[in-house]
C-alpha cells in the first residue's frame, strides 16, 4: 500500500508536466509561460495569504472572527498555492477547483456574538445604575 501511494505522488508530476506541455503545443503558449504564471500566482496566494492569516488570528482573538473558520479558510488557500507552484496545468486546475469550492462562506458558522463577560476595553465606560447596600 504504502507503494502505491509513493508511486502516485511520484508518478502525479510528471504526468502533470506531460499534459502541460500537451496542452502549451495545442495552445500554442510556450511552456515557460505557462510554468512561470502558476508559480507566481502560488506564491502571490501564498503571500497575500499570510498577510490574511495575521489579521484574522488578531481578530479571533479579540472575539470578531471564529478561529476554526480561519484556519479553515487559510488551509485550504495554502494547499491552493501550493499546487499552483507545482508544474502542470491539472495541479493548477485542483487549485483552482480548491479555490472555487464554497467552503466557509458565510453560512452558519458565521461569527457568534462574544459572551457578556468578555471584550471589555479599560478605555470603554460602562453606562448603568448603581446603589450601595
């Protein structure tokens, strides 16, 4: 079994090269262009996403963002940029497919309400009434 796994992930990038440079002589693209346009669209997805990830940890930490959501969100636009690096078209079209699947879309697992006790900010004043007993 464990064979056959080593011998798809062995196999999988060289098929994929294969049937990019199939698909860049039907097209008429060079090659190049087509390995060098995925590469810098993974690295870009890679780069804009670590800036993302930052800002939506700062915010699940301050109750606005649920971190499992993110972290969700974020793995699956890593994985997309990563297979956007590897060369092929099919590793970029599974990219894509990762990218356009409606996964954490704002459905029920929409940010919940923090609970009474938290967010409060020493700078904020508390408004109410008071009398001593």
């Amino acid at each position: 079994m464990r064979l056959l796994f080593l011998g798809i992930v062995l196999i999988f990038p060289v098929l994929d090269l294969w049937v990019t440079a199939r698909f860049a002589r039907w097209t008429g693209v060079p090659l190049w262009f087509w390995l060098v346009s995925s590469a810098v669209a993974g690295l870009w997805l890679l780069r804009n996403e670590r800036l993302e990830f930052r800002a939506r940890t700062v915010a699940a930490m301050h109750g606005e963002y649920s971190l499992l959501r993110g972290l969700v969100d974020s793995g699956r636009k890593v994985l997309a940029g990563i297979l956007f690096m590897l060369p092929g078209v099919m590793s970029d079209l599974f990219g894509l497919v990762l990218l356009l699947l409606p996964i954490n879309q704002h459905g029920t697992f929409g940010p919940q309400p923090a609970p009474a006790g938290r967010g409060y900010r020493p700078s904020e004043t508390l408004d109410g009434e008071w009398r001593r007993e």
